[in-house]
C-alpha cells in the first residue's frame, strides 16, 4: 500500500477524534510523543486541543495526515510548527510525527519524512528541526532521513523516577 498526503486538510471532529486515537495508540505503544504509558484518550485530548489551537486558516502552524490509499485509515500525521519569531521564519520544528503502531515497518515513517522534506523545500525554507526522546533508537530513524543530532540535554526528559532520558535535537539542512 502507499500514503495519500494532505496538507492543511479541514480540522473537523472527525479528524481531531482521528487524531487523538492516533495519539493515544502511539503513545501506548511506547512513542516518545509527549507522553509515558499508559495514557487515555480524555489525556491526550487536552495536549492535542492546544496542538490544534495553532493549525488552520490564517495560524502560524501547519498540520500534514496520511492515509493509507485503498483503506482510508489515518496512517500518520505531523506538525509544522512556526517559531513566532521573526529571526526564526526560515525553518520551521517538526511536531508530533507519528505513524500507527499497526502500520510500523512499512516505510510509512521515512515516506512521512519525505514527504515533510519535500514540502518544506516548496515553502523555500532552510531547514527543519525536531526534538526527540533519547534511548528508543530514533536518533537512528532520523538519520536515515538525513537528519543530524544538533544538540543534547543529558536526562533532561523524565520519563519515571530514575528513568531520564536525553532531550536531542536534530536538523535537516535544506540549503
């Protein structure tokens, strides 16, 4: 199967109901996307209604989806998010990808990224960024799609009382 992309799509209920599903489903499955499991949807609908607040007409951030061609599932999503800083107008941070624990290792996650890339080059910009959760093997995933760790705060992510994890930056080079 492949991914059907839409850029800014109408957030409806429907959609933010996907979503939030999609949230929870990867969170629980041990995603490093804002939470630890195990978590409800009533929790993750709180972070993604401040998530939503910066998406649509005339606001600053931009919501990517995927769906799977053939059945229409919500396959993956992302964030891009605009700093609100004028210095800061030539890259934008990456947020919130994910991809459905049920379509994990079907190469959604690199076409998502790719397709993020591509989108961002058509915008003009220098650059995206995006923070990540140390000790799962991302830094790994984000490399194979051209990313490179920038930065790190050392167990700056608590993820559990003696469990903290590395806070890591890395950056795509558009230019």
């Amino acid at each position: 199967m492949t991914l059907t992309f839409t850029l800014d799509p109408d957030l409806t209920p429907g959609l933010q109901a996907d979503i939030v599903s999609l949230w929870t489903e990867v969170s629980n499955a041990g995603g490093a996307v804002g939470f630890v499991p195990p978590v409800t949807e009533d929790e993750v609908r709180v972070r993604a209604q401040r998530q939503f607040a910066g998406v649509g007409p005339g606001r600053p951030d931009r919501l990517l989806v995927a769906h799977e061609t053939g059945t229409g599932m919500l396959a993956g999503v992302l964030f891009f998010k605009d700093m609100r800083f004028e210095l800061m107008d030539h890259w934008r941070m990456l947020k919130r990808v994910m991809v459905h624990p049920k379509l994990q290792g079907r190469g959604y996650g690199a076409d998502l990224m790719a397709e993020a890339e591509r989108i961002a080059r058509s915008w003009g910009l220098d650059g995206l960024r995006l923070t990540l959760r140390g000790g799962l093997g991302l830094e790994k995933f984000y490399g194979c799609c051209g990313y490179v760790e920038v930065g790190r705060v050392p167990g700056a992510i608590r993820v559990a009382p003696g469990d903290d994890r590395d806070d890591v930056t890395m950056w795509l080079d558009l230019r």
